[in-house]
C-alpha cells in the first residue's frame, strides 16, 4: 500500500513540475521515464522472487503512475489550467487528438467556425493549451515582430529537417528568408513571366480542343499548377499538361498533407518522428522532391529559376542551406507552388459559371483592354495587372475561398494578450481562424456572399476593416511567393473568360463538391466538372 501511495505521490509530483513549462521536451519526458523503469526493474529483480515477480510489480506500479498521472492531468485541464475560463468543448480541453482527427477528416476550419459561433466568443478553446481567434485586433498584437511561432510547426520533422515555413528559429528564419526574398525580387519575377504565360497558354488550347464538353478543371488546374512549379523552381519539364509526365505527384501530395496535418496537431507525436520510421506517403512524397532537387542540383547554375536563388548564399551573412535543409525547401516548393493557388483559381471558376453576371462583366473589362492593345495582341501579365474588376473578382476569391483556411498558428507572449475582452495567457498556442475572419460580417458586410464590387468604387462600403483581409497572412511569415501567386491568379481567370464562357458540366452536383471540400492545412478540393464554351471573338471586336 505505501509503494501504491508513493507511485501516486511521484505522479502528482511530475504533473505539477511539468505542467508550467510551456513545451516539455517529449524525447526527455520518455526518455527519463524508460530509465527509472529500467532502475525499477533491476532493483526488484534483487528485491523480489524471480523476474515473472518483478514484471508484475513493475506493471501494476506503471499502472498505477499512468492512471494517476491522466486523472490529475485531466482535472487540471479541465478545472485549474490557465485557460479554464475560454469556452470550448470538453473533450477539446482534455486532449488533441480531438482537433487531430478533424486535421485528419479535413474539416477542421469548418469545425472551428462552427464553435465559434456555438459558443458567441471571439476565443474559442480548441485543446488543452490551444485557442482559435476571430479578432482583427488579434492579428497586429499576436502576429507582430518575431513573434513565437506555435508548436504544429514542429511538423517539419517529418521532412527530416525544417524549411522556411516550418522553423521556429528566427536565427534561421531571418536568413533563409533574405534567401528566398531574392527569387522573388520584381527582377527575379519578370524572368519568370514567359514562361508562366507559356503553361497558362498551353491550358487555354488543352480546353479549346474540349470544344464545350465537360472538363475536371480541378485536375487540369493542378496539372497546370505543377508544371508551373516544375519550370520555375526546378528548371524542369514535368508533362502532367500535355500527359507524358507522371501524374502520381498530385496524389502524393494529398496524401502527405492529410498525414502531416494530423501529426502537426501533436506536437509530441512530430517531435518522435525523427526516430520512428517514416509512413510510405512521407516518404514517397520525401523522395520525389529529392529527385527533382538533384537532377536540378546536376544542371548547375545556368538556369534563372528559384533554386538558382535558393543554391546561394545569404547576401549578408553568407549563410547557405544544408543538402537536408534544401531537400526540405523542395518540398515546401512543391506544396506551395502546386496545392495553394489551385483550389482558389479552380474555386474561382466555379463561381463565374454560378454567377453569370460577375462573369460577363469581368469579359466586358478584359474584351476592352484586348481591343484596346489592338489586334493580335495576347493578354499578358503586365497587361492586366490593373485591371481593377480583375484584381476584384481575385481579391474576392481568396476572401471566400483561401487557399489556407486555418490560418497561421502562433504562442503568446509570456505576459499574454487581451482579445474581444478575454484575456488569453503566455505561452499559449493560438491561431487566427482565417477562412471565418474573412467572412465576419464586422468586417465584411454580407460577408459569406461573393461581391467584387467590394473591392471597386462601386461598393466600397461593404469592406469595414481591410486589416481583416489577410489571405497571404501576416507579418514576417506571410507568404513570400504573394506576388508571383496573384499574377498567375490573374492571368489564369483573365485567359479563360477572355476565350470561354464558363457553365456547369451535366456531371456537377453541388452537395458532392460540397462534401469533398478538404482542409489539410492546405485545401483539397474534389472533381470540379465545367464546361468552357469558346466565344467568337471577331463579333465581340466588331
């Protein structure tokens, strides 16, 4: 009885001793906890009669410690943790594997919207250490300066190193960002306009040949969007357009997020992940983009691309990534150059074919710049990069349908934030709800409805607060390729409606596409079947 009472007393003793630190180190934890086994176990081989004796001593002592350890843990969470008094699910409070499994069904920033308007807070508790924001306010005061990154960062171990998006290191970060700043300078961007329009114009002709017959355009904006990535970051020909490359990418892709948006949920769970193996979707994603970065590496440097940047040195410190941390930049590459702007550019498709009269009114804006630049001109990104009812219907697209729906995660500082009256403690993980941020009616006036004319003179009324338009996020993690993305945006929209008229294909159904709307981090989309209809351009000129 008294070794029962001491097992009980250490448990508590170890909760409370570790229940203040912010981010216990996993592999200490289990490390320290394997060795006293390990003493416990060789003192009541000594102590007791034969080894069988001691395993069940052993056993029913760890049982005991476990048991004891979860109750109090639980109760603490629940009762006396520093977030006690921010509304949310119970279950939520007691662990993550809750808001894991909503990662891993890809529905997570619906669920978080969801509760936030269950509960009427702008701060709404989503695990035992964890809270979702929707507060313009909270975006300047939590994602200002260099502010402490949130731990599903720790993601990148999946990768076997971290990259760009996933360091927590600002003495990483700052220099690797100068890094990637330099291949997306306005000199490095033009060198890769070209070529964008190349692929934009291959896609164009891919749908003509269509002439009017229903077309995935999910698909064929992903085969786009990978060719793009390919050729800019890797001076590489990847085919998925023309159908001689190898099309398994995209599912490599899905594949990976899914898992990787689940793990990075538990932090614990990513930490061990550098001493577990890795699943066959980590790792056929993994060595996919190791192939590509080495058949690039073996190129050398005469090709004007991304990685030509990212293969030199930081212009004021002279810091260069490791082979591991390039490997890993391929792989952020990869991700965020094909799976962000594809569901916004295919989204955005969507709707023109749901909205007739945002669709003919953005062809009357792009037919007068094309007849303005007289005949045989082509639409370029320079051309329409201030077309304002253009830039609109973009703007408008990555509001409603952004590409990273859960939005940034952050921790507080140690002295905490206020946020909508609440005051959320230090060291606590947060993150912006983005996707319900964008469509708050405080900041958006009929916000859950796609109106361009927001974004125009004509109805500028109905943006309250543009702080709360963050699409590419916020402060010195907001996304580096910004500018690259929308010009691409705008000229994949500009192309299509300039050449097509855009109607549902007989094989949509909205509740289909509806229901396999996924977010993994970053958004999935299912088959998008539309028709583009080819318009007859010489009436249109005369």
């Amino acid at each position: 009885m008294a070794e029962i009472l001491t097992t009980m007393m250490v448990a508590t003793g170890c909760q409370a001793l570790l229940s203040p630190i912010p981010e216990p180190s996993t592999m200490t934890i289990i490390s320290t906890y394997l060795s006293t086994n390990c003493i416990l176990f060789s003192y009541l081989t000594l102590t007791k009669a034969g080894i069988l004796q001691a395993v069940i001593h052993l056993f029913s002592l760890n049982a005991t410690f476990l048991l004891t350890a979860f109750i109090i843990t639980a109760f603490r969470r629940l009762y006396f943790s520093p977030l006690s008094h921010i509304p949310g699910p119970t279950r939520f409070a007691l662990t993550k594997l809750f808001i894991a499994n909503e990662y891993r069904l890809g529905r997570t920033s619906y669920t978080i919207e969801a509760l936030h308007r269950h509960y009427k807070s702008d701060v709404v508790r989503i695990g035992p250490n964890d809270v979702s924001v929707i507060n313009v306010d909270a975006v300047a005061k939590i994602f200002t300066g260099k502010y402490p990154r949130g731990t599903l960062y720790e993601i990148g171990a999946v990768n076997g190193d971290f990259n760009l998006n996933t360091t927590r290191d600002y003495g990483k970060h700052t220099p690797w960002r100068r890094i990637w700043e330099k291949a997306f300078v306005s000199s490095a961007s033009r060198e890769y306009n070209t070529r964008v329009e190349i692929h934009v114009d291959k896609m164009v002709q891919i749908l003509l040949k269509e002439d009017g017959k229903e077309v995935d355009i999910s698909k064929a904006v992903d085969n786009l969007n990978f060719d793009i990535m390919a050729d800019l970051s890797f001076s590489k020909h990847a085919g998925l357009q023309d159908g001689t490359g190898d099309n398994s990418y995209m599912s490599h892709i899905h594949k990976y997020m899914s898992f990787a948006s689940m793990i990075g949920a538990l932090r614990n769970t990513a930490q061990l992940l550098a001493y577990i193996p890795e699943t066959s979707e980590v790792r056929t994603f993994r060595e996919k983009g190791e192939t590509m970065l080495k058949e690039r590496q073996e190129r050398g440097s005469t090709y004007r691309d991304i990685f030509f940047y990212l293969l030199s040195a930081d212009p004021e410190g002279g810091e260069k990534f490791t082979q591991k941390e390039l490997n890993s930049n391929a792989n952020l590459i990869i991700i965020a150059g094909t799976d962000t702007t594809s569901s916004t550019v295919a989204q955005i498709l969507r709707t023109l074919a749901k909205e007739p009269r945002v669709l003919f009114k953005l062809q009357r804006e792009i037919d007068e710049i094309c007849i303005s630049m007289g005949e045989g001109s082509e639409i370029t990104i320079d051309s329409i990069r201030n077309l304002e009812y253009l830039n609109a219907v973009v703007n408008e697209g990555l509001r409603l349908y952004n590409p990273v729906p859960s939005g940034a995660h952050a921790a507080t500082y140690p002295q905490g934030v206020k946020v909508g009256g609440i005051f959320i403690p230090g060291n606590v993980q947060v993150q912006i709800a983005q996707l319900s941020l964008m469509k708050d009616e405080r900041y958006f006036a009929q916000g859950k409805e796609f109106i361009p004319e927001r974004w125009t003179s004509e109805r500028p009324e109905l943006v309250k607060d543009r702080r709360a338009f963050i699409p590419f996020g916020y402060g010195v993690h907001s996304c580096v390729g910004k500018t690259l993305a929308l010009q691409e945006l705008r000229l994949v929209v500009a192309r299509i409606v300039r050449t097509f008229d855009v109607q549902f294909g007989p094989s949509y159904d909205e509740a289909v596409f509806e229901s396999e709307w996924k977010d993994h981090l970053a958004v999935k989309i299912g088959n998008l079947w539309l028709r583009f209809l080819p318009r007859k351009l010489d009436d249109i000129a005369a």
